[in-house]
C-alpha cells in the first residue's frame, strides 16, 4: 500500500466501518443485554471509560484523550518511515490507525468508547470490545507477521540458515 490517498482512503474506509457499526450499535442494541450471536460470540452494548479491559477507568477522558493521540501521532511516524515494500507491515498499521481513529473519535465526542462484541463461554467471558479494538488486534497481527518475516529473509539472505 503505497501513496499517501490510498493510505488515507484506507484508514477512513476502516474508521467509517467502525463509527457505523458504534452507531448501530447506540441505535438499535438494548444496554448491556447479552444477544447470542453465534455460540461464543454475542452482541452486548457497553461504554468503557477507561482503555482496554476498562484499565483507567478512574483516569477521566481528557488524558487518555491525550494518550491516544499520542499514541495515533507516533504510529503515522512509523508508518511514515516503513519501507513500501513491507506490505504486511504497511496494512498493519494502518489497521492500528483506523482503530485507534475509531476509538479517539468515540472519546472525544462521547467521553468513552462504545462496545458491542462479546467473547465467551457458559462459565468465563473475555472483554467486551468493538470492531475498532478488532482493527487494532489485526493490525498488531500483521504487524508482527511481518517483522518475522522481514526477520527470515534477512537469515536467508546472510547465510545463517543452512537448512537444505
């Protein structure tokens, strides 16, 4: 993914999925009343005032207003700086970036984030997260993906591995 537009269009593709499904959310779940969706899966309309797993709930939207900002500028740093042949990393990131666009969006006009998906099973449950916190986890994903691949082509191209 190379250019600055289909980059940006990207990103803006992912935060308008994300704000649609948040507002559908709003619009047509009941308030934190589980509805199965598949066995594991259910939909579960919540606000997190904190970061995820509710961490800093206590810590008042305006700082973490700031931390995610923080966090978006130093990302489209990197992004800005990753070589454009590193296509998983590149797709990657701009995952974190609409994620995290996604969530900002949320906090600073709400004052939290709007959650709807629920992961668990009859005796535990996971956190309850959005399709923004899916952006991110999947980003994080490629991300890693392709720094170990980045890292055996880098050990095949100098030699060290000597597998046959």
């Amino acid at each position: 993914m190379s250019g600055l537009i289909p980059k940006a269009l990207f990103v803006t593709l992912l935060v308008a999925l994300d704000q649609a499904s948040k507002w559908a959310t709003e619009a047509y779940l009941p308030w934190q009343e589980n509805i199965g969706f598949v066995p594991f899966i259910s939909l579960f309309r919540t606000h997190n005032f904190g970061v995820a797993f509710s961490m800093f709930s206590d810590a008042g939207a305006l700082p973490l207003l700031a931390l995610t900002a923080a966090i978006c500028t130093v990302i489209v740093w990197m992004w800005a700086r990753l070589p454009p042949n590193r296509h998983l990393a590149q797709f990657g990131l701009a995952f974190i970036i609409g994620g995290a666009l996604g969530n900002l969006i949320d906090r600073a006009w709400h004052g939290y984030v709007i959650d709807m998906i629920r992961f668990h099973t009859e005796t535990w449950s996971f956190a309850i997260f959005n399709v923004a916190d899916s952006f991110i986890t999947i980003g994080a994903t490629l991300v890693i993906a392709d720094e170990l691949l980045a890292m055996l082509k880098q050990k095949r191209n100098t030699g060290q591995d000597k597998t046959p």
